[in-house]
C-alpha cells in the first residue's frame, strides 16, 4: 500500500474537501500516514481567499525539492483552490509538482495519482465555473475511519458561489452554486449518527442560499426540520451565512427545532455604506444592524460571529471608524478580522489597494482589541452559571483538561477523570478569558 500524507490551509470546506479525499484514497490502497517524510505521495489542500495562505503554500513546496532529490518517485500533488487558480503554472514554477487538482476535480484523485508516472505533470482544472464535475464533498459515502473527530463531522450541502463580491475570488474558483439533493444529506447524516456522530455542521460557500436549483424547491429551514427525526444527532450547527439571505424564515427554524443550536457566523466585512457598496455586499450597515437585532428577538440565547476586511482599496479613517462603531455595536461572541490582500481576477483588482500596511495593521489591531473586550465582558458574565458543554477532548494547551463548547459556541475548559469525548456535561463556570471559559464538571 502506497502511503499518503495530507495538509489543509483555509476553511472549513478545505477540511471536509481533505477528509473525504483520505477517505476515498484509503478505500483505494492507500494507507494515511501523518509525516510527509514517510509518504510516497504528500498532498497540499490549498486556499487562495487571502496572499498570506498561497504564501504558506510556496513555502512548503519550496521545502520539498531536497526530499525529491533525495526520493524522486514521490508524487506532490497541489489540491484545492489554489490549483483551480494556478493551473499549469504550478507545475512550471515548481519542480516538485506532479498534480495540479482543482476542487471540483477531487473526486477523480485516486485515477489522477494513477496518471503520474515522471512522464510530466498531471493538470485536472475547470476553466468553466458551471462544469458539471460535482465536488468530492458531494460523495455521500464516509464509512472509511478518516473523520477526524468520531462524533463531529462536517457534511456539505451546497457548494460554488453566487454572490461575486468584488474582493472574492471564490465564485472563479469554486464554481457556481449547487444545492445537494436534501434526501442525500440526509441519509449522509443517518450514516455519520450510526458511526457514533453527535454533532454536524452544514457546509456551504453560502449556506443559508441553500436550494439553489432544486426541485421541487427547498430552503435551508426546510432542511434543518430534516434532521429532527435523526436519532442520536444531538447538534446542527450551519456556517456560514451571507447577511443579504438572512431571512426571518431560517431565524425561527433556529429558534424552533431543538437540535438546532443557537449559533450564527455573519460576517459583515465593513461598517462603512461606501465600502460595502465597493465590495458589493448588497446591503447597507443599517441592514445589517436590523439583522442582528431580528435574530437576537426570535433567537433566545443566541451568540453570533463576524468577520471584517480592513484596509479595503480607498478606506478612509471615517470608513474605519464605521467599521469599528459596527463591531461594538454588534456585540460578537466572537469576530475574524483580515488585513485586505488583491485577488487576481476580482474586480476589487482593478482598484489600486492604496491603504498602506502599516495602515492595516493598525486598524487590524484596534478591531482585535475592541472585541477583545466585548469577548471577555461576555463571558465573565457566564461566572457562576451552569451551562452545557458538548465535549471535544483534552484540551490543546492543557491536555490534563477537558475541552468542550457550548450551543452558542463558547468554548469550556474543566478537569474531568476519563475520556469523556462526544458526551454532553454540565460544568459551573468559575472563571473566564477573552477566548474560553472555565469551570468544574458538576453533572456528566
């Protein structure tokens, strides 16, 4: 059996994207090993939303040419988006580079790696966004041992894009939108909960635009109902929405089904009416506002997250302050913020990025530090309350402590005897930081 290693850069769709690739390789003789150096074939997962996660990825195939001298009939294969970008390219620019594999080209894997025999690169790319090559996230078949975690998996629901915001390069890489057959999905999660899964995250590009195409029609909040029957499913959680199809619908089927947790990532990306316009989000802060404030009504306990772009071409320092006026009135358990870096191809590309970095780093790092504070008034509130914490294991900086999270996703520390990973407990919280809370197991 050929030995194959594999490392993710980006989101949470690369992840499933690398599980469910390990998954088929394995079913083909190839066995998962977890160092490159003892591979004979090392695959790299790769995301091109930001510079800085291509810049990992040249890295690491830089690294690579030693051991390719040293073992020429190892086979690199690039994966994922950034492949779909770079193409051929790829292979010319790096010597090491025997496969190229754009997203919607994963389910031919274990042929492709078939194909490279020295003779030149193996290139398997889609120029056309509506190809109908249907992504290897659609592959309903999990029963390989490759989920990460037993009892949580993410399952795709739809992948591509739509949307075209004007930084974005995903629509050009990812494709068009494709809604999965719900009955798909549902038999996938029946699967996933028979195989001892607890909790499942619905994947999408644009999660809550679900349906896309499918008939007879159905919508995210249809889907969610679907899972209520599902026995031994404890948890739902979807990531991630676009504020524009944020509906009252999808809202109240949170609100409605108990398996559903009281959870929503909503990036808003700017604070600024001009910047959005720029970044053609299709709606205004004011919007967004009423959104926050609608889902904090018909949600009880509902925590939501964000995300922000900083540095946009023509950012102001009134854009800014926007921007920062948004985040502390939006009261996020959590937010992302990112440093705006130029994406080939994207219309925001034609705007010269003029914000200097020192700029960006500084509004970066005002953005970080407000929500900060808003993260640590949240869930110092938490102290001396009981709350449930579904847990995920040891903890990563304290393995001698459990890790867990809640149903609005805070995460929990505690000590606790045993492996009580996929279980839900009940820990009084006694202290807390900006990023978790702490506390002591008081039911199991």
């Amino acid at each position: 059996m050929r030995k194959v290693f594999i490392k993710t850069f980006g989101c949470q769709m690369n992840k499933l994207d690398s599980e469910l690739v390990l998954g088929r390789l394995a079913g083909s003789a190839y066995r998962v090993v977890a160092d490159e150096s003892e591979a004979d074939v090392i695959l790299f997962n790769t995301c091109s939303v930001r510079q800085h996660a291509e810049d990992k990825v040249y890295s690491h195939l830089g690294a690579l040419k030693r051991l390719k001298e040293k073992r020429p009939g190892v086979i690199v294969g690039v994966l994922g988006c950034m492949a779909q970008k770079e193409g051929r390219s790829l292979a010319k620019l790096f010597g090491v580079v025997d496969l190229v594999c754009g997203p919607r080209r994963l389910a031919e894997l274990p042929s492709l790696l078939e194909q490279c025999n020295g003779s030149g690169p193996v290139v398997a790319v889609d120029r056309d966004r509506r190809s109908s090559h249907r992504a290897v996230s659609f592959e309903a078949g999990r029963a390989t041992g490759c989920r990460p975690t037993r009892h949580r998996a993410y399952v795709a629901v739809m992948t591509g894009c739509d949307n075209f915001c004007s930084y974005c390069v995903v629509p050009y890489l990812r494709g068009a939108e494709v809604s999965r057959p719900p009955g798909d999905i549902v038999e996938e999660v029946r699967r996933l909960a028979d195989d001892g899964c607890v909790e499942i995250t619905l994947l999408g590009q644009n999660v809550n635009s679900y349906g896309t195409g499918l008939k007879p029609g159905v919508t995210l909040a249809d889907l969610l109902a679907m899972f209520e029957p599902v026995e031994g499913i404890e948890r739902v959680n979807f990531v991630t929405s676009h504020p524009k199809d944020l509906s009252r619908e999808l809202m109240n089927a949170v609100a409605s089904f108990p398996k559903v947790c009281e959870y929503l990532h909503v990036p808003p990306q700017s604070g600024s009416d001009r910047i959005l316009k720029l970044m053609k989000r299709g709606y205004t802060s004011a919007h967004y506002r009423e959104l926050l404030l609608m889902a904090r009504e018909i949600i009880p306990g509902v925590e939501i997250a964000g995300d922000f772009i900083v540095g946009f071409p023509t950012e102001t320092e009134e854009d800014f302050a926007r921007t920062l006026a948004l985040l502390k009135d939006a009261d996020f358990l959590n937010c992302f913020v990112f440093k705006y870096s130029t994406r080939p191809g994207t219309a925001a590309a034609e705007l010269q990025d003029d914000v200097p970095l020192e700029v960006k780093r500084e509004r970066n790092q005002a953005l970080l530090k407000a929500q900060e504070e808003t993260s640590l008034r949240k869930r110092r509130a938490l102290i001396g309350s009981t709350v449930e914490a579904l847990v995920e294991g040891p903890s990563k900086r304290d393995p001698s402590r459990l890790t867990g999270r809640t149903r609005n996703n805070c995460i929990v520390h505690f000590e606790s005897a045993g492996d009580l990973a996929g279980r839900l407990v009940k820990v009084r919280i006694t202290s807390a930081t900006p990023l978790a809370v702490s506390g002591d197991v008081v039911e199991e």
